[in-house]
C-alpha cells in the first residue's frame, strides 16, 4: 500500500499525521509525506519590481520552512512506524493539483490530509484543498478533522 500524507505547518496537518502512526500497517506500506508551496502567480511579474523581489525571498523562506517541516514529519513517522519506508517531498505549484498529481504519478492508494473546517466566507475565498483533493483524487482520501474542545454552554438566567 501506498500512503501519501499532504502537509502544511498546521495543528490540522499534525492531527493528520499522528492519526496515520497511530494505526497498524502491513508490511511493505510505504509513505510519501508532501508538502506543495503556492507559487506567485506570473501575472504579478508587471508589479513594482521591489514587490516582486520581496515575494520571490518571501518564497524561498516558505520553501525553507517547509522543506524543514516535511523533514521533521519524516523522521517523527520513521521513528513511530519502525522500519517502515517514509519519504518527503516539497514541490511549488498549485496546492490542489500538486497533490492530486503526486498521487496519481506516485500511484497512491490513500491520500491522508488534516481539514482546516473553514466555513462561510472564509471557505470562499480561500477554497478548500480538501475538498478539491477530496472531488479529483485518483485514489481514496481521508481527511482528518482536529477535534475542537467542546464550547461551554452558559444555562439562560431567568
């Protein structure tokens, strides 16, 4: 089986990843921990070239930051999942398709996620990868939901 675990630097991502280490595998399942960094879209090349300057650093950092987080991801599953073949990779492009094409090109069986929960407006603008994910993976996706505390309920005073 083939396990592939899209990350970003989140509580949702980690929820994401202990709830995979916490699970038995067969033998032979291996693991491809992924994390995709949205790139600048080329339309804003015609902007102020120190915005743009500013942008490309403001990228590298993420790719710094994220090559760092899928690292640390790897070697905290290597350790919990004894033996087993876990992998890491940081690509650039579209967060979505990044995924979706990993998965394909990898020839996934499972595709594993944590899910922010964003609703309303918030999930407009900004999509939801999981969704997305969830609607043209070519394999099964399960998406990881953290779970909220429960809200106190204060009883009306009459």
């Amino acid at each position: 089986m083939k396990v592939l675990i899209a990350i970003d630097d989140s509580e949702f991502a980690r929820a994401a990843v202990d709830s995979v280490v916490m699970r038995p595998w067969r033998d032979g399942t291996e693991f491809l921990v992924v994390n995709v960094v949205q790139l600048l879209p080329p339309a804003f090349s015609d902007w102020h070239s120190g915005y743009v300057k500013a942008s490309v650093e403001a990228q590298e950092m993420m790719k710094t930051r994220f090559r760092q987080v899928v690292s640390e991801t790897v070697s905290y599953m290597k350790d919990k999942l004894a033996g087993a073949s876990v992998e890491g990779q940081v690509l650039e492009g579209n967060i979505r398709d990044g995924i979706i094409d990993t998965a394909a090109s990898w020839e996934a069986d499972l595709i594993v996620m944590g899910s922010h929960g964003r609703t309303g407006l918030t999930r407009f603008l900004l999509g939801s990868v999981a969704e997305a994910v969830l609607n043209r993976a070519p394999c099964s996706v399960e998406i990881i939901r953290k779970r909220q505390p429960a809200q106190k309920v204060d009883a009306a005073v009459s």
